[in-house]
C-alpha cells in the first residue's frame, strides 16, 4: 500500500470512529505552499455526515488522526480545509521501500511491443551536437515505454539516402538520357 492509500484509510476510519458513518467519496489532495503540511483534506462535504461546521469537523478529524493514527504529527485548520502534517517517520519508511524495491516505478510487462528508432545520422555528413540531443531523447522515451510494461527495440538507421540522393534520381531520370555509370565510365 503506497502512503496516499494508508493516509486515506486513516482518515475514513477516523471519520467511522467520529461519526459512526464514512463516506467514500471524500477528498484528499496536496496541500497548498503557503500552508503547512503535505495532504489536505476537505471538510465541507463531511459536515453532512458530522453534522458540525466544516472548521469543527476538521478540528476533530485532526485531532483523531493525531492521537490515533501514528502517521500524523501535527495539523492545522483553515477555513474547512485539514492541513496534515504527517510524521518524519512515515516519510522515513516511505523513503525506505521505494528505495529496496528494485522495481519501484515499473510496471509489469503488457505483452505489446514497440519500436523506437532514433539518432539515425547521416553517414555523408558530421556529427553534431543535434545527434547527442537525439540519441538522448530517443533512450529516454525507450525508457520511459519500458518502464510502462513494453518490450522495446531500440533500433537507428545508418544510412546516406537523404535529399540529395532523391535528387540526384530526378536528375538521372530527367537529363540522363538513360545513360548508366558503366556505358560512361564516369561515376
């Protein structure tokens, strides 16, 4: 369970225990920069179920979640809206399982594959700096479908078939008068 699934639990069993009824469809979302606290929940839809005002319905949400929860330290009310601090050890632990799951952020494989083709430079031309600025974004988009369950082929096309040589195939067919390298002996 990630911290926004457990902090949501917290909340609707602190609104059971309060109020004997928990609705589903109550809010939590981040909180404002100019409050503190990381998660806000919003209280004016609960005051139906607490039949209180929204700013004494937060006040004793906070309070419950603060005193039996384990996960909030501290909080704050502003205008029916609970500003949650949660406790340096819930980060603590949430911060310990992203980092020994190998897998964190990947997604289990989907079954589809795809094919990302990128950088492709021509080999008549320099490398520039435009080449590394490709190559880069097209490993990050490969990565980035990887990480959502595809089977990736990464793949680049080295080649000299560019515009140049589409013209000179209109020049041969239109001035050529169907003469070939080898009858003129001339590249």
């Amino acid at each position: 369970m990630n911290l926004d699934q457990i902090l949501r639990a917290a909340v609707k069993q602190s609104i059971t225990a309060l109020y004997g009824q928990s609705p589903d469809n109550f809010q939590v979302q981040p909180t404002n920069q100019e409050f503190e606290g990381s998660h806000t929940l919003v209280c004016f839809p609960l005051t139906k179920v607490s039949r209180k005002g929204p700013e004494e319905t937060a006040n004793q949400i906070g309070e419950y979640l603060s005193l039996h929860s384990g996960i909030v330290d501290r909080y704050n009310v502003v205008k029916g809206f609970l500003n949650l601090v949660l406790a340096d050890r819930v980060w603590l632990d949430t911060f310990a399982a992203i980092f020994t799951n190998p897998d964190y952020g990947q997604l289990p494989a989907n079954g589809q594959e795809i094919m990302v083709e990128y950088s492709s430079p021509n080999t008549n031309k320099p490398l520039h700096l435009g080449h590394l600025r490709n190559n880069f974004l097209g490993y990050s988009v490969a990565a980035i479908f990887q990480a959502n369950g595809y089977t990736v082929h990464k793949v680049q096309i080295i080649n000299d078939r560019g515009i140049h040589i589409c013209k000179s195939m209109a020049a041969w067919k239109r001035y050529g008068n169907g003469e070939r390298p080898e009858v003129t002996g001339i590249k």
